[in-house]
C-alpha cells in the first residue's frame, strides 16, 4: 500500500532540526544542574513565604495604607490638640510662675495636710505663706485648667505617645516608604529577581515530564563520519545474512549497478560519508544473483555500493536518526535491515526524483511518498521503532506510522544502486548518524 503526504510549511528546516536536537540536550544538562543549584532552592523556600495570603496582604497594607487612617497618626493628631488646647497652655502658664510652682511642690509633701489645721496654719509662718499662695489667683487658675478635660487627655496620651514601642511604631508607618524597610521586602525583592533570573525562567518554562522523557533516549550508536578508512569505522561493505554460507558480496542481475565492495564508499575531508553510483571503468563481469538462476556474471554499466554495521550494531527498538542528503538519477536508500532479505524498514529511500519511507515485509508493504524533498539538500530522517509501531520523521514532522510486525533486531544499511532499466549517477551524503535507546 502507497500512501503520500507533503512536506509542511512550518516544517522546520535541517538547521534549526539540528538546532533543537542540541538543544534538547543541552536543555537536559541545564534543567539538572539548576534543578540541584542552592539559587533554585533558595527560589522555592521563598516561594513558599511570598506567595502566601498573608503575606501579600501585609504586603498591600503597607504600600496602600495612608498613614492618616492609621491610630497612629489619630492619637498624635489627639495628642497635639490636647497640648496646644486653651486649658494646656494656661495651665503650663501659671505652673511656669514661681510661686504656683513653689506651691505645687508643697503640695506633694506631707505638711500639705496641716493646711486644714488653723492653729498649725496661724503658728507657722511657712503653713501661712503656702495658704496665702493657695489662695491667690494664679494658683486657682492653675487647679482649674489642671483639672479640665484638656490637660487630663494631655496627660493621658502623653503617657502613649513616648512610649516607645509607640514611637517606633509610629516611625514606622509615619514613613511612605515603610514597606521597603522590611525583612519582608527583602525576600519579596529576591523572590522576584530569581523568579526573573534567566536560569529560574529557563527552569519553569520546562515541562519535567518531557524532560524525563528525553532523558529516557541514550545514545548507543553514532557515527560522526569522519574516519578514513573502512577499517576504522563500524560499517562493512556488502549485504548480511544470518546464514554464513550465503555470498554477502554480490550485486543482483535485474538491476544496472553493480555492486563495488566499498570502492564507492568514502569520508570526504568535511565529515560526510558517501556511498555513491558511478560509471564502471571496467568492462569485466562481475557474480550477480539472479532469483531463477542463482549465481551469474554479468557486465554492468555502473558501479553501486552497500555498507551495513550487522556485526558491529544492532538493536530491536530505538530512535534512529540520519542527516542525509540523495543527490542525482541514482537511487539510494537509507535502511534498517534484518539477517534475511525481508523486512526492511526504509528510513529514506531515493528514486532519483522522490523519497519514499515505510516498511517491506515478504508479503506487503507500507510506503508514503513524502513529497518536497530537494535533491542535494540535507534533511534529518528519523525512524522510532517500539513494540507497538514504526513512526517516520521528515526533520520534526511525522511523515507515516504502521504496526511493528518486526521480528529480531534491525541494523543500519545504506544502498546506491540502479533498478533495472534506470541509468545514471548519484550519491547518499551522510552528515551524521545516530541511534537512541529508550
């Protein structure tokens, strides 16, 4: 079964798809290591202080509170009436006079008393001059004003204003400024600069069960392409089969490239793997296997190549990642395959004009033509294999999804060749690749 979908628009280009691969794993690295800073700990134990109701409340009380709705400011108010009341004054006019204060110290000592005695009075001069004082006027005025309302409120909230829990208190939201004076402001101040703080934004913007997620893919195969020789990497040329009798090295007679024991397998100086279909400089046959004859020699135009890490890499599930670019009439095909012939997953797979992915078991097929792909041009090509299913990635967009019917362990292979009746040249360019275990 043929399918076909189209490469979206907001699809996002190779660069950026390899920008987000790495950034994904630095995102990882990042999210742990303030995961486990003091700044975020130090973030949480306030978060825990400032966003609670009370504290916001006693936040807004003191930047909206006016200090005139205060009692504070109501018993100062109270206070400076009192003293500067008509009674108040008068009465610190005449206790301010010699002789009513004279009269005033007499009148907190004991011989106070004798004054109701007119014999004691008439015998002591002293006893005479106190009821002389007594009775004169600015002592009457200065017991009258004494005894008013004013002065006795005078002295009642003078008693509360100099006290200093008072005052301090009374300093305290006497200021417009009061909230930024507080323990409270300090651990709001720091509270909103970590809760700014790149790395805390960073932090929060993550979604920690992706995070774990991604955690869960390690890497178990990558091939950065930037070896010399074959010997030197995890790929070896020619098909694998499970049974060693069969012949690995050998091209196939329906088709017009033969197949050239890595000699079209290279690593370019700027770290891409190629394998490539060329015109043959030799006119000599060479074994090709024909389904009804078996083992022949035949003469063929073109060269082609196949490389496989069989014995070097394999694995049942994983993530499967490619940057790769198909360029020329030649088909290329980038591939998971088995120890015998059928099932191949096809990662991505070149016709010389379009790319296909899916899977070919013995009996059907699964493909989707993904159309939009550009001759030349890289793209990541990724391939999830689970238990359930197979999903192919064109960069981040899925492209085909069909049932896991896999059985064993699948290996990365990669083909140029030339189908029977198609001529020309044409190459796979392999940036890098990559298997992840879930």
């Amino acid at each position: 079964m043929k399918h076909v979908t189209q490469l979206k628009a907001e699809t996002l280009t190779t660069k950026q798809m390899e920008d987000r691969i790495h950034q994904v794993s630095g995102d990882i690295r990042r999210y742990r290591d303030i995961e486990h800073s003091s700044e975020l700990a130090e973030y949480l134990d306030l978060k825990k202080i400032v966003e609670t109701k009370e504290f916001q409340d006693y936040k807004q009380e003191l930047l909206n509170t006016k200090y005139k709705d205060r009692e504070e400011y109501r018993l100062i108010t109270a206070y400076e009436k009192a003293k500067n009341s008509w009674h108040h004054r008068w009465f610190k006019f005449y206790s301010g006079m010699g002789g009513v204060n004279e009269y005033i110290h007499f009148a907190e000592t004991n011989d106070f008393a004798k004054l109701k005695d007119p014999e004691a009075v008439k015998a002591d001069p002293r006893l005479k001059k106190m009821q002389r004082l007594g009775n004169s006027f600015a002592v009457k005025r200065y017991l009258i004003h004494k005894e008013s309302d004013d002065v006795k409120e005078y002295y009642r909230l003078r008693a509360i204003v100099n006290n200093t829990e008072f005052r301090d208190r009374n300093h305290f939201w006497k200021n417009p400024k009061r909230w930024y004076t507080t323990l409270q402001s300090q651990q709001d101040g720091k509270y909103e600069a970590l809760k700014n703080s790149q790395d805390i934004q960073f932090f929060l913007a993550q979604d920690p069960k992706k995070i774990a997620e991604y955690e869960k893919y390690q890497e178990i195969f990558a091939d950065a392409c930037q070896w010399n020789r074959m010997s030197d990497s995890q790929w070896k040329t020619g098909f694998y089969y499970g049974n060693n009798k069969l012949k690995n090295d050998h091209s196939y007679a329906n088709e017009e490239a033969a197949m050239n024991g890595g000699r079209n397998v290279a690593c370019t100086p700027d770290g891409h793997l190629t394998v490539s279909v060329k015109k043959n400089d030799t006119t000599d046959p060479s074994p090709a296997w024909d389904a009804k004859k078996g083992f022949t020699m035949k003469k063929f135009e073109y060269t082609g190549d196949v490389i496989q890490t069989a014995e070097s890499f394999r694995a049942a599930e994983g993530m499967f990642q490619v940057k790769a670019s198909f360029s020329g009439k030649a088909n290329g095909a980038i591939c998971l395959m088995t120890e015998n012939r059928l099932p191949i997953v096809r990662m991505a797979q070149w016709d010389g004009k379009q790319l296909a992915v899916g899977v070919t078991y013995d009996k059907f097929e699964e493909l989707t033509v993904v159309e939009g792909i550009k001759d030349a041009q890289d793209y990541v090509f990724t391939a999830i294999i689970t238990k359930e299913d197979i999903t192919w990635y064109v960069n981040n967009q899925e492209v085909a999804r069909a049932a896991n019917k896999l059985t064993g362990k699948v290996f990365p292979t990669v083909i140029a060749f030339l189908p029977e009746g198609v001529k020309g040249t044409g190459s796979i360019s392999i940036d890098w690749f990559k298997v992840y275990k879930r």
